[in-house]
C-alpha cells in the first residue's frame, strides 16, 4: 500500500498583501530625503517595520528596490483639453506643481539629477517618467495646431519643457523655508509662466472665438 502524503496545514503567520508596497513607500521617502549614497537595504526595512528578511527575499540590491519604487510611483498620464492652450497649459503648470509638492516629489527630483550621474542606475526609470509627461502634452499642442492657435510645425516638446521646465527650477531654487509661499503663490506664477511661453509663440488667442 502506497502511504499518502502529509498535507501542510497552512498553519503559521499570514503574509502582509501590504507589506511590499510599504517597503517601496519606505524606499521612495528615505531616498528623497537621504539620496543615493545613503540609502540602505538594512535602514529601508527599518523605516518600513519589517523584518531584513522579508526584503531580501524580495530585491538583493538597493539598485533592485529603487528601480521597483520608482516604477511603482508612475503617474496616470492626463490629457488636457480645456478648449483653448492657454488653459490646457495652465493645467499642466498645476499638475506639474501637485506632483512636486505631492508625495515622493523630492524623489523624482532627486532620480532625474542621479540619472544623469550614475545612467546605469534607473535611467529606464527615469525616461518612463518623462514619457508619461510627454504623452498628454503633445495632444494639448497638436489640438491647438489643428484650431490655429499656434504655428504649424510647433515643437510640443519645446513647449511643454519651457512651461514645465521653468517650474521645476523654480521649485529647486527655492529654499525648504519658502515652499509654502512657493505652493501659496503657484497658481499666479503658473499663469505668468505660461503667458509668457505664449508671448514667445505669438499665440493667437482670438482663434478659439470663433
């Protein structure tokens, strides 16, 4: 007679469905606040309250888990269509300073300077991030082509960086002690971004009259 196998009893401690989505969170907020040289496998478990052994059955490396953080922050891609440009742009200047200000912001900041230093490290990453911007923005600028707001032969890339862009540097070179006059004050410099961006392109704001 042939023995049957003992069945697990499935007892034991249940695995946490959330457990790697906190260590990611962990990853994102220790590396905007620390940087790369200082980012650990051993202070990120600590951070996100579980044990070294539950990450590293999970990523070996740091480059392992900041990769998986920074694809695991992707935002959903928007396309703007307010009727005009102007507010199409406007829109993207908003949304360009919720994700700055919004969580892991300083992390996507950081990734974009390190991606530049170290291109092995999450330059994938990065270019994802960047497309997800492009996306919707090149149908803003090929909708205001198509109403003659704008040239033909416009470069949507050109716009887009300009608008985006300037926002961003203004966000870093703003000191830690006026990010809330920054945030209080973004609608009203947003529009003069975005006004003067259209100044340069001759928009013609009368199309959209018609």
């Amino acid at each position: 007679m042939s023995r049957a196998i003992p069945q697990p009893s499935g007892r034991g401690r249940p695995s946490d469905p959330e457990i790697e989505a906190r260590i990611l969170s962990a990853t994102m907020e220790l590396y905007g606040n620390l940087g790369w040289a200082r980012l650990n496998l051993d202070l990120i478990a600590r951070h996100a309250k579980v044990g070294k052994a539950a990450l590293y059955r999970r990523w070996q490396t740091k480059e392992q888990i900041m990769s998986a953080a920074l694809r695991s922050s992707k935002m959903t891609v928007t396309d703007f269509d307010t009727g005009t440009l102007r507010g199409d742009l406007v829109a993207i200047g908003q949304v360009t300073v919720e994700r700055l200000l919004g969580e892991h912001g300083s992390a996507r900041m950081r990734a974009m300077i390190d991606a530049k230093i170290f291109p092995e490290l999450f330059e994938g990453e990065i270019a994802e991030f960047r497309n997800e911007s492009i996306v919707g923005g090149r149908e803003t600028i090929f909708r205001a082509i198509e109403r003659g707001e704008i040239a033909k032969g416009t470069s949507p890339a050109l716009i887009l960086d300009a608008v985006a862009g300037t926002i961003e540097h203004r966000f870093l070179m703003t000191p830690m002690s006026k990010v809330k006059e920054f945030e209080s004050g973004a609608d009203k410099y947003i529009e003069s971004v975005v006004d003067l961006v259209l100044g340069g392109l001759e928009y013609n704001s009368s199309s959209t009259d018609n």
